[in-house]
C-alpha cells in the first residue's frame, strides 16, 4: 500500500481534476490570483470566491459579487459592502497578505437548507488499493448569505438525509446521492493515481439545479463533527483505518 501525504496547496489538488475531461465539467474555474485575472473571472461569472491556496476553515476567504457593471459586494467574516467596481478591487487586493498564493475561483450558488447553503462533506479512504466513501455529512451555513459553509466557521452539521431530503430545492434525494458518490470516487480515483494519498477528504457542492461540484479537498479532514451522523460501523471503520495509517 502507498504512503500518505498531507498536501496543503489547494491548487495541487485542483489542477488534475481540471485537467480530466470528465470531472472539469463539476470543478468551478479556478486560476492564480492576479488583479487581471479576478476581473476577467468577475465579468464571465459574477460571483467569485479569492482563497489561499493554503489554509482551512474558511479562513481568509473573499467572495465578491458584480451587482451591476459599477457596483460589486464585497463579503469576508460577517462583513458585506457594496462598492464601485474599481474600490472593491482595490480593497480586496490590499486586504491580502503578499506573503502569501491565493487562487481566484467561480462561485457556485449552492443549494440551501431553510434558506441557508450547504455542502456535502464526503470522506473517501483507500484500504487494499481501492477507494471507498467512509463517512458522509451536510454542512449548513448559519445564515442566508455565509461567505463559506466550513464546519469551522460555527456552521451546522447534520446528516446527509437530513439536507437531502429537506432541501428547499426539493431535490432527488436518491439521484443526488448516487451522482455525489459517483463523482466522489472518480475524483478520489484521479487525486490518488497522481498523488500519494490514502485518506481525503472531500467538499462537495450541489447547487440550485441539483449538480454536484468539487469545491476542495482536505488530505488531513477533522471528522469529529461527524460521528453522530454516521452508522456506528461506518465510523468505527474510519476510526481503524485512521490508527493504522498512524501506524505504518
């Protein structure tokens, strides 16, 4: 069986899922930062996110809304302003550490649950060199207009039903899951054959329509949210193979 890395950068992790022919069609454009490159991406999707390229829990993340051809929406924290083109650009770019890479990344607009996004939290693991869903859970924003949905924001964690099921989308709850765990392999599958992982896992987005996305993928995810929401077999699983990567 292979080693298993933490791999922070974001792009690294992106890139080969952009490069498939297959699953580029569930990744959200995503490029390096530049003020170039933000507005051109603002112009072709109207909301866009800025991250860096390393870091968790939705720390540090900006999203920016074109509300007309002069006005944008300036998000990050609890904090929104609404400024012309030129200021919010301006403002987010000296809000940035120059120490740091930041990618620029097509927003998706997410389905949501009592009027609140989410995204599905998928944990994939690969115990005798063949991947399989571990753990799954949804994660709900704590109000309508959340800039992220991480769990580590103080955002809400249930079970996958539960979004599936009372979604105000009125989604397929049994479509939804099978494309969800479908891409989430072929996407584990592609990770794995190009990097040394074992363990991943993975944020998933479904937006209003009802298609599955990537969002990122976590190589060292904090699951402790997820224990309740889970059968007992499932997570006990996690749980072993977890303390035999420590192992070996």
């Amino acid at each position: 069986m292979s080693e298993h890395r933490i791999i922070k950068s974001k792009m690294k992790k992106t890139v080969p899922l952009l490069n498939d022919p297959i699953l580029c069609g569930h990744v959200p454009e995503t490029h390096w930062f530049s003020k170039d490159q933000l507005e051109k991406m603002l112009h072709s999707h109207s909301v866009v996110y800025v991250k860096p390229d390393q870091g968790r829990k939705g720390l540090g993340v900006r999203r920016l809304k074109l509300l007309s051809d002069s006005i944008c929406e300036l998000s990050y924290e609890n904090t929104s302003k609404q400024l012309s083109f030129s200021k919010a650009i301006k403002k987010l770019v000296s809000q940035l550490d120059p120490a740091k890479s930041y990618l620029v990344q097509e927003g998706i607009d997410l389905a949501t649950y009592d009027k609140r996004p989410f995204h599905i939290r998928v944990v994939m693991q690969k115990p005798m060199n063949r991947w399989q869903l571990s753990i799954i859970s949804g994660i709900v924003a704590r109000q309508e207009n959340a800039v992220v949905t991480n769990g580590g924001c103080g955002n809400q964690e249930l079970s996958v039903e539960e979004v599936l099921q009372k979604n105000d989308q009125e989604l397929n709850p049994m479509h939804t899951l099978l494309q969800l765990t479908d891409i989430s392999h072929q996407i584990a599958y592609i990770l794995g054959s190009q990097l040394p992982l074992l363990l991943i896992g993975l944020d998933m987005g479904i937006d209003k329509k009802g298609k599955v996305w990537f969002i990122e993928a976590n190589t060292k995810p904090d699951c402790s949210g997820m224990k309740n929401l889970n059968d007992e077999r499932s997570y006990q699983k996690y749980l072993d193979f977890k303390r035999w990567m420590r192992k070996n």
